[in-house]
C-alpha cells in the first residue's frame, strides 16, 4: 500500500500552498496538493506518525479478516458520514486502486444521501468531481438515473413495511411513505452496488455517527446480504481507528445481540 | 422554488475559482460565486441529481403540512447544528426569500449557540455576515443586544426549574444557574423569534445531532408553543433529507411517546 | 484573559483575506489573519457578541471551580472531538498562554486520535503544526515516539481487560487486542500527560459527541486519576457553552451515576 499521506484540512497551509501555486503558475487544485507529510505530522506528535505507520498502516489495513476494498468502502462510508471531507481525495483515489469501481463509489454517495444527509453527499460530490476528472472516468462509467432495478425481495419487504408502518405510521406518514417508495423500492434496487456493500456503507455510516438504534435491522440486512460475522467483527476493529474507540465500543452490544440471534 | 444550486465544499473547487477571479479582476466572495451546478452532480451521480429534482426540489418542498417558512427554519436549524458551514450561503438566501426575516435569523443563530455550541453559531455569524452585507441589511434591522424580554410563563418555569434542581443540581449547580438565569430567564424570552418558531429550531437541532433524550421536554414545549402534530411530523420527513434516515428514524420512538402523551 | 476573537470559518472571506494578501505581498496564513471581531459579530447579532462578552468570556471563564488551564484542555477536546477546526489557532495559542505544554497539546491530539478518530486527530496536526511553528516550538521539546511507559496499575489494567474481554471478546477479538495492546498498555501509560489530564481530555470528548454509554468507566477512571466532583461538575458547566446545552444534559444522568457511586 502507498504511504497514507493524509491531506490537510488547514486553511492556512491551503492558502499557503495557493501562494505557491500562484508563485509557480500551476493550476492543480488545492486539495490534493497540500497534504501532510510524515516530517509534518512529526512536527506535532512523532507518537502519531509512528502509530500511523506501524498500527495503522502496517498492521490494520494488512489483517486478513477484511479486504482492503472493504476496508476502502467502509471509510469511504465513515468519511462521508461524519463529513470529514479533506481526507476525501486520499481516500477515494485509494478505493478506486483497490477496486471499488467508480460506478460503486457514485452509488455509495447517493446511498449516503439518504443514510448521512443531502449535505454530506453534496460535498462528497465536490471532491468525486475533482477525482474522476483526474482520473478521465467518462458519463459512459457511471450508473443511469433510473436503471432497471434489482427485484425485490418481498417477503423480506413485507416484513419491513409492517414493522415501519406499525412504528413510524402513527407518527409520520410523509416518512413511512418516503421511506418505502424511495429507500426501499427505488435506492436499495439499484443494481450497481451489490447489495451486500450497499449494507457495508449502512452499517459502517451508522456506527462512526453513533446511531445504534438502527443497527440491529441494518446488521441483520447486511448479513443477509452475505457479510460474514468475522467481517462484521473486523469492520468494528477498522472504524475504532477512524472514527474513535467510543462509538465502536457504543455500538458492540447491539452488534452481540444480532450475533447472538443468528445461528451462523 | 428556485433551483437549488447547492455551494460547494472542497477548498479544490474554490481554489480554481479563486484562480478564475484572479485573472478576471473580480472581487465577488468565493462562498457565494462556486456551486454544484446540475452538470456537477450529474458528473458523479446522475441518480443523485435526478432525487434531488424529482424527490427533494419537486416533491418534499412542496408537500402542503409545513411552509416553505418553516421548512427554511428547520434546514437552517439542521445545517448550523451539523456545522454544515458551506450550504449555508444559499440556505440562508433561501430562508430571507421564503419570508425568514433577518432578524429571526439572527436570533436562530443565537439560539443555536446555547444549543449546539459557540462554534457552530459563530461559524454561522461568518457566513451569514457576508449575506446580510450582500443584501444590504442594516443594524437597524437586527434585534437589540439586550431588548425587552417577553414575559415569563412563571407556572412552566416553575416546573422546568424544579425538575432541573432536582436532576442536574446534585450533578453541577453552575449548570443549573445558568440555565436558568441565561437560557429560560433570557434567551428564550428574546421577543424577535417567536416561541413557536424558537422551539421549531431547538426541536430541529436535537433530531439532527441525535439528542433524543431531549426530544420529550421540547417537543411537548413546541406544542404548547403552537407547533401542531401534522407540522411536527412533517419535520421529521423533511429533515429525513437534510440530516439522513437514521437520525429521523431514531427520533420516532419519543416523538410517539409525547404525541400518545397530549389530547391534540 | 485576552480578547476572544473567533476565527471565520468562511471560505469567503478566507479567499477576500488572500485576496488582501496578494496585494500587500505579505506571507502571513490565512487561517490567524481572518477572524471575527467583535464588529463582525455585531453586524449578525447584537445579542451573540454580548452573550459571548458577559457571560461566556466575562464570567465562565473566571469560574472558581476549573483553572483556565484546565478549561483549555476540555476546550481543545471540544474542538477537536467536534472536528471544528477553524477555532483551534485562537484556543491553541490560549492554552499554551494558560500553561498548556506544547508537550502536551501534542499528547492530546494523539490522544484523541484513539478517541475522536484518526481524521480528527489529522486535522488538528495541521492547525498544530502552523501554532508550533510561530512560537518557534522545537522538536526536541516534543514528546518521543516510544518514550519510557508510565507502570502500569496491574489490578486497575486485569479488572478492564476482564469486563472488555467479556462484552467485546465474543464480538470482536480484534477490537480487544488493539484496545488492550495499544491503548491500554501504550498510550494511556505515554509520560507526557498526566492521567489526570488524560482522563479530562477523555471525558470531554465523550460529553461533547454525545457517547453517554462510555462515560461511566472513563469518569469513574478521571476521578481515580485525581478529578475531583468540583472540577468534573464544572467541566459539564463549561462544555455547555462549547458543544451546545443538549449534549451535557444528555450527559448529566451517567455523571450522576458515577458521583452516587462514589465516597468523596
């Protein structure tokens, strides 16, 4: 894997670089100019380069039970979620090397949308811009506004439409419909993120944004969806690291009662 | 409605603009002059471009339970609790154009500093600066520093204070002071933000920031205030979009709990 | 105490201050030069800027119970808990004016790396690395990388690892051995924060992102590192004005749970 040099988040130091770019008369943008080096990060806290090098990079990122795609496609999901977008082009460059495909990454910020808010996916959207241009990636990639979708399970469907309509129907009836015509029926249809990364990103953006409540039904999707126990277990492991150890450990008992309650 | 240009994040975009206005000798402010445009979204998610118009622009704005006055107050309320500094510029435009007066958003700004912290209101006073200087608004149209307070409700101060003595007076009483003699005694007796539309903010804030807890106490004071059950569960559809499923769907259970709890 | 000018966060004006330094040909970062005045403030709420000159910088502040020093620290795990880094320069310069060593500002943000997630923790490092360059800040007054470890309280480390290797061995064994290996056994016994100001830096960052759940081990563990009920009381007092009134009453219940629990 390619040195994690994360890109800054300063204002100061992009302004600084704009000051070198207009000395130098280049026009590559800001972001992905700028970014903290190790010699910059030792600067501040030699601790924090050693345990970005040895703990996070050499170690993390390299453990068996998680691909790095999946590894990639979850912290995309964190990034988006807690709308930390200067890390963005790093870690979209990274996905795309490690075999997300692009078509995926435009479905996890539209499926963001819905799971994170209309803003963090706008800005998501500003740096994908900027990353598929430097990357040549053509219209021709990227999935259609309204694809043929995936069938829908509807036993599974009708289980779910009950549960909301029965919790959610007394209260507001603008979001049970919402949330059948468009989550259910339209986004999670959409055949160009399989549905088991489609519930890697829910799952991953409920966990960094500490919305436990919702991720008994999410986890049980996503193992439906084919994601194994030791790739749930690992998936908690990786967003201790980028989202910090006390919404991973917040959302263990509600993780342990969906292991619990499955036989796999 | 206009078209909802949403103002882009990445200091990449911005660079390039600041570029663009260096060489044409312009002086209009970045934060105002880059934005996604349709083809932007569509360069990375043309089913994101296409939700947007059919499903937000076209459908929820227009949905009937709640004004586009009120649908202004909760989205303004949303982005400053999430620090979502940079769709502000044409929110705040949008609220101004939908009947939002400068001085209600003043006071939305200071009431978010009390309910989501200094920083978020006064990343808000930075934006919202460059707004009101654009449309020429006037310091005589702001409300006063220290303006004649509305009177007090002293029965439902009386149980707010006791309940707060009791809960949180063996924990901090300084807490305890000041949200007696700043926050009920003062802030929530400003007389330039209505109570109704005062508790439409913080009722907003809580679901967008996943403070649930609070939700039962200031929903059932938004509906002493006069917000209705229909306008109530229409925030929580729209703010579905605006700060993601999750959050909304976590707020139900309490939301429930204080409907089934009144007559109305 | 000085003036508390708050930085903008508006890229807006950020590019009219770049703006103004192309054409005075000076070098200063943006990030120190734009800042809100009190003017600035004025010119969006009259109200804000009295709030933050009477009661926020007038009388919190001087509050008996916390020291300046201390209330630097839970602001800057405020601040970079929450992510918010464009205030950082101003309560970065604060801290080390109030007795912070730049030693430890440089343990709190690998602290918080564990605790907020690396992204936090990176992007502080950038603020960081402009604050420590202005004040001429050396390498060898920095902490080493794999300094000589604190001991490590044996019955303290058996009774956590016990209850973590119970509730999160059967979930996630990875999550166990990176807590135990490298937070427990590692960072934690670093030498250059004291425990005590570790615990604080903990426990704030818990308040202020709403982890309610991890509070009663990490304010339980503060006031076995020398916190006293006094200072965590006003810690909750002071974190209301720097994340918002919702987040430190959602706190309040735990607090009080680890007070009842306790003899002094």
């Amino acid at each position: 894997m390619r040195l994690l040099a994360f890109t800054i988040v300063s204002v100061a130091l992009t302004s600084a670089a704009l000051a070198q770019r207009d000395s130098s008369n280049t026009t590559k943008p800001a972001s992905h100019t700028p970014m903290l080096t190790r010699t910059d990060i030792q600067s501040v806290s030699p601790a924090l380069d050693r345990y970005t090098q040895v703990s996070l990079l050499g170690d993390l990122w390299k453990r068996p039970d998680l691909s790095p795609r999946d590894r990639s496609i979850a912290t995309l999901a964190a990034l988006i979620a807690r709308n930390q977008t200067i890390e963005m082009p790093y870690y979209f460059n990274l996905a795309i090397d490690s075999g997300v495909k692009p078509s995926e990454i435009s479905e996890i910020i539209t499926h963001l949308a819905f799971y994170s808010g209309w803003p963090n996916a706008m800005s998501a959207v500003a740096i994908a811009k900027e990353i598929f241009a430097q990357r040549g990636i053509r219209a021709d990639q990227l999935p259609a506004a309204a694809p043929k979708l995936l069938p829908l399970d509807q036993a599974a469907e009708q289980q779910r439409a009950a549960a909301v309509q029965q919790n959610v129907g007394p209260v507001s009836p603008g979001l049970v419909q919402y949330t059948g015509e468009l989550v259910f029926h339209d986004l999670w249809l959409r055949p160009d993120l399989a549905p088991r990364d489609r519930s890697l990103v829910t799952v991953s953006a409920l966990i960094v944004s500490g919305q436990v409540a919702q991720i008994p039904f999410h986890l049980n999707k996503a193992m439906d969806n084919g994601l194994t126990k030791a790739q749930a277990a690992e998936v908690l492991t990786h967003l201790a690291f980028y989202s910090g150890w006390p919404n991973v450990f917040s959302a263990v008992p509600p993780v342990k009662g969906v292991f619990d309650g499955r036989p796999n």
